[in-house]
C-alpha cells in the first residue's frame, strides 16, 4: 500500500507545485509557432506562390519543358539505382556490426558516419579528383572512352557518397537490440539462411528498413552540394531536380525555377508524411 | 539418440570455456548439465547443437561425427533461455515454421500441418492460445510453446538452455515435473542446462556436474547426492558442513566419533541430517551448545556453535524431523552429544 501512496504523490506533484504558470506556456508556445511560420510555412508557401505566379499554364508547361523533364528523370534514376544500394550495403553492414565480433568493428561504425560530417562539397571534389581529367584515374578513363565525372555515373556515385550512412544507421541499434535469439531458433528448426533472412530478419526489421530507405530516398533526391561539383551542369543531361532549380533560378526564370522547386518541397511533405506514418506504426508495436 | 563427446574444447580469447570434454549420453536419457555460471554448461549445450563450434573435438549423435555439419541437418530441438518465439507470428504459426520451411518434397500439405500443430498445442495443453502473438502470454505459457515448435520437426535429441531459469517460483515447480512426465511419454534423448541443483535433482535422470569447464562427477542423482566425488561436488549439490581437520576440532570430533588420526583426509564433509543430536548427559564436558533453530516444514535445522580457535565459535548445522525435535524438548543453549552417522572425506 505504501509504495502506491508514494507514487500518487509523485505524480500529482509536478501539475501542482511544479508546474509553469500560463504566460510562461503561452509565451513558448507562442514563438515556437512563430517562428516555425516564418522560417518554414512562410518559405514554403512563397515556393508555391511563385510557382504559380503567373498562372496554372505557366507551371505546368514549365514543368513539361523538355530540360526540366529530363531533371526529374535523372533525378528519380539516380534515387532508382541509389537506394537498392544503400539499402543492401545498409543491411549488410548492420549485419555483419550487430552479429559479429571482429577487429576494428569500432572503427567501422564511425566510418559509415563519415559521409554525415564531411561536407558535401568536399564528397564531390573527390570524385573529381579521383575520375577527372586531371585526376588519378582520368588519364586511363579518357583512354577507355569512360566518362564518370560531369556525367551520369559521377552523379550516381556523388548521391552514393552522401546517402549510403542512411539505412545503416537505422538498422544497427535495431538489429543490435533484437539480438540473434530468433535467427538461430529459426536456423534449429531447419530453415536455411536464406528461409531466415525473409521469414524472420525482414519481418523484425521491416519497420526501420523502411524508415532508413525513406529518409536516405529524399536525400537522394534533394542532394545538392556533391552532386553539383560532379554534374557539370550540362541542361537536359546531367542536371537533377535541385540542380535545375538552381540553374532555372540564374536564369530569372523564376516560374520555371519555384515550379521545380515545388516538386522538391511535394517529395519533402510526402516524406515526412510518411516518416510520421512509420514512427507512429512503431510506437504501436513497443 | 545417443550423444558422444569427445575431447571438447573452447576458449573465449584466454579464458578457456570447456576442457577437454568426454561425455557419453546413452538414448532415451533426461540429462542435466549442472553447474555454476561461466562453467561452459551453455556452451556445452550450443556446441551440441551446432550454435556454437568446438575448437576442438569432436560431437557424435547416434555414433555420426557431425562436428562439421550446421545446426539445420543435425535434428536438433533447441528451446532458448528467454524461449526466442518469433515475434512477429501467432502462436500457430510459430509451431508451424519448422514444417514450413523443409523442402518442398518433404513438406507436409498445409491440413497435415494444421493438424500437426493442433495435436501438439494439445500435447502442452494450450491449444485455445493458437491465434494469440508471444507477446501476449506468460512466461509458462512461450516457455511450452517453445518446447511445442522445438519438438514439431520431431528432433531425435531435445536441448534446453536453463528452461526454467525466466520463471516465477510456483509456475517453476510446475513445470518441471511436467517436463519429466512429457519425457518419459516422449523418450526423446534430452539434455538441459541449470544452475540449480535441485531442479537438476529433481527432474533430470543423469547429471553432469560441471565447473570450469571440466565435468566434475556425472551420474543418477542419488549417487551424485550420496556419493560426491568430489569437494566441489558435495558442496554444490544440497547442504553439507565442511570440517578443516585440526587439532582443535579433536575433542569435540571424536566424541561425534571421528577421529583425527582417521587415515582419510583432511576435509570432512557432513550432511545435516547426517548429524544425530542428543542433550549432552555431561553438560560440563560437552562444547557444543544449540545457538538457534529454524522451521523448515518437515524437518528443523538446529543452527549449533562449537568454540573454534581463539574462544571464537562456528556453527554447524544439523536436520531432524520436526515430531524427534518435539521430543528432545531442546531450548536455546542447551549443551549437546553429536553422533555423526555418515561423512565425506576429501584431501
């Protein structure tokens, strides 16, 4: 009975004594949303607001401009090709770091965070120093007739750079936390490791996998900085979705410029959307 | 079927798991790997499984070398510590996973399957649970439902990683003489792991006493209980007093009727009940007084205090029935004759 007594007394302290008087929770409140209105909401609606500055004909045959369509194909071909790999390097890695003891385990796991603290920039220029014409490969690749750099796989390896932390990320707390219990009953009672892999890793990875792939998705999509040192910005080749943007926006071509744009900030509402969806579907699972 | 190990050996880095293990488990057998924990009992047990691998050795099932072969062809049922039920699956499905994923040629139809699976949630009786997920049962009930999906394949050995250890006192209790009935209607060749003696005691027709990762003694449990082979046994397995042989401890020891000069060690191990108590007919000359006693049901122990070295004094411990004590009429403090009826001796 004691223990109960305690426990009422220290949950009704805090709404009693503790609690912060209304201006205080108004005034928080208050700014948060602010300041949220005016750095996010108020941005995203200008993007729409241009896009659709000079009307619905405007925007969508900007839109269907050749070069801007040739920026979303790239752009959805880069994610296409960018995230199986991602996916299947994310849940090989998280693997092999929550079911192995090995030298230097630790050191990997910093090393797939690299990408999160090196600028983007910098991933670009390291492809081009590596595959450019000047660069340590570019004299063999020039002599192969391979382009890699202000070309298609430049761009391809660029998103690669800065989105492969992504899915393992999410998977290695996951799989550490599961543990190796299931697999092995499964493996008892005669699956193979691939039975074991489909029929109980997925399923009790699914949620996170999903996650992962999601948010390294919309970085694939968005990323700009890598790619724009690598893609040269050849108009309806070698420019993505941001990058069109980018190069619509120097050119005062601000309908074609925001309506891109609102293509971006539809994938980012999406997105979150969806991460929302996910985090919610997890919460009902603990 | 039989189990035969020989020269098993592990280490973990410097730390040397099981040494040199030689072990044979004839068929039919309900064995008990005993022994504290960090002895290599579980390792012991994976290694038999395939889980783990010896880094010397070699396992023998039914007198076939399968040191080499992977858990999947060794026909094994292995039942988890924490029970390791997917989590993801109903009940049913959980069973019906190790009929499922055998190859399409030896693969029952689903109805054979479905009948399978209900004829075995009958046999550990919780067939109304079928549609339910693991989250949502008790730990008696996954700790069955594990042995259920373990025993669908029908496995020809039965291996369980301390079964009982995740549960609740009464549901323990239960359980255990459960699974020794189910063994003896099954007759699979079974072998658990445990740190508890009398769990081993009392469910387990053979036990391997374990420490160090070398097997101590290995027989019924009323040999390891009556005949320990060794001091670590004998203190592992039930309560024992444990004598250091010194000049001291003469007077008192030989009026309890053992000697010093006795040619057979100089460690005595006495069990309690093996201490017979009298009121002392010389209250001047007997050292020993009755300190306290507790109710322990059917027998009370007489927690006794003999002056030891420097007027200190240590206790020993005695068992008698409760109606014998009535009748002795004993009150703390009372001076008190021993007669030590059966001892161990270990150098």
């Amino acid at each position: 009975m004691s223990t109960t007594v305690v426990s009422q007394k220290a949950i009704a302290a805090p709404t009693r004594n503790l609690a912060d008087p209304d201006w205080v929770r108004y005034t928080l409140v208050g700014a948060t949303l602010a300041i949220i209105g005016l750095f996010l909401i108020l941005p995203l609606a200008t993007v729409l607001i241009s896009a659709f500055a000079k009307g619905w004909t405007a925007y969508s045959s900007s839109l269907s401009h050749p070069d801007t369509l040739a920026a979303i194909r790239l752009t959805l071909l880069t994610a296409l090709i960018t995230v199986p790999l991602t996916t299947v390097f994310g849940v090989s890695a998280a693997w092999a770091i929550a079911r192995f003891q090995f030298r230097g385990k630790s050191l990997l796991v910093t090393l797939i965070d690299l990408p999160f603290s090196v600028s983007p920039v910098i991933a670009g220029l390291i492809y081009v120093l590596i595959f450019g014409a000047q660069g340590w490969l570019g004299p063999w690749l020039s002599d192969h007739d391979i382009k890699i750099v202000f070309a298609v796989p430049g761009i391809i390896l660029a998103t690669l750079f800065v989105t492969f932390p992504f899915v393992a990320r999410e998977l290695i707390p996951l799989m550490q936390e599961i543990g190796h219990e299931e697999e092995e009953a499964a493996l008892s009672l005669g699956a193979s490791g691939l039975q074991t892999f489909f029929r109980i890793t997925l399923p009790n990875i699914k949620w996170g996998l999903l996650y992962g792939v999601l948010l390294c998705n919309a970085r694939a999509m968005g990323e700009f900085g890598a790619v724009s040192v690598v893609s040269g910005h050849i108009r309806g080749l070698t420019n993505t979705l941001p990058l069109h943007v980018e190069v619509s926006y120097n050119e005062y071509d601000f309908v074609g410029s925001f309506a891109s744009a609102s293509l971006l900030a539809a994938l980012a509402i999406v997105t979150l959307v969806l991460k929302a969806l996910l985090e919610w579907q997890q919460q009902g699972k603990h | 079927m039989s189990i035969t190990l020989q020269h098993i050996s592990k280490h973990f880095g410097a730390f040397s798991a099981l040494d040199d293990i030689n072990l044979d488990i004839p068929e039919g057998e309900l064995v008990a790997l005993l022994g504290p924990s960090g002895c290599g009992k579980t390792t012991l047990l994976r290694i038999i499984a395939g889980l783990e691998h010896a880094d010397e050795g070699q396992v023998f099932l039914k007198g076939d070398d399968v040191t080499r072969k992977p858990v999947k062809n060794r026909q094994i049922g292995f039942v988890f510590q924490h029970y390791a039920l997917f989590r993801h699956m109903t009940v049913f499905d959980n069973i019906a996973f190790g009929l499922r994923v055998k190859p399409r040629k030896e693969r029952p139809s689903e109805s054979q399957i479905r009948e399978k699976v209900h004829a075995l949630l009958n046999l550990v009786q919780l067939d109304w649970l079928h549609d339910r997920f693991p989250d949502q049962l008790s730990g008696g009930q996954r700790q069955r439902i594990a042995l259920a999906r373990a025993l669908a394949v029908e496995p020809s050995v039965l291996l369980l990683d301390e079964p009982f250890g995740a549960l609740d006192a009464s549901v323990r209790k239960d359980l255990r003489l459960w699974l020794r009935h189910l063994h003896h209607e099954l007759n699979v060749t079974s072998i658990f792991v445990t740190h508890d003696q009398e769990e081993a005691m009392e469910v387990a027709s053979q036990i391997v006493v374990l420490n160090h990762g070398k097997i101590e003694q290995k027989g019924t449990p009323s040999e390891i209980y009556d005949h320990p082979g060794s001091d670590f046994v004998s203190r592992f397995i039930g309560q024992t007093n444990v004598f250091h042989l010194k000049q001291e401890d003469n007077a008192w020891l030989q009026t309890a009727g053992i000697a010093l000069d006795d040619p057979q060690g100089i460690i005595v191990h006495v069990r309690p009940h093996h201490i017979a108590v009298e009121k002392a007919a010389d209250p001047a000359n007997a050292p020993v007084y009755l300190h306290d006693w507790q109710h322990l049901g059917g027998t009370i122990r007489l927690e006794l205090n003999r002056p030891g070295v420097n007027g200190s004094a240590a206790t020993l411990y005695a068992e008698m029935p409760n109606e014998q004590f009535k009748e002795l009429a004993l009150q703390k403090g009372d001076r008190v004759a021993l007669k030590i009826k059966h001892a161990h001796w270990f150098n």
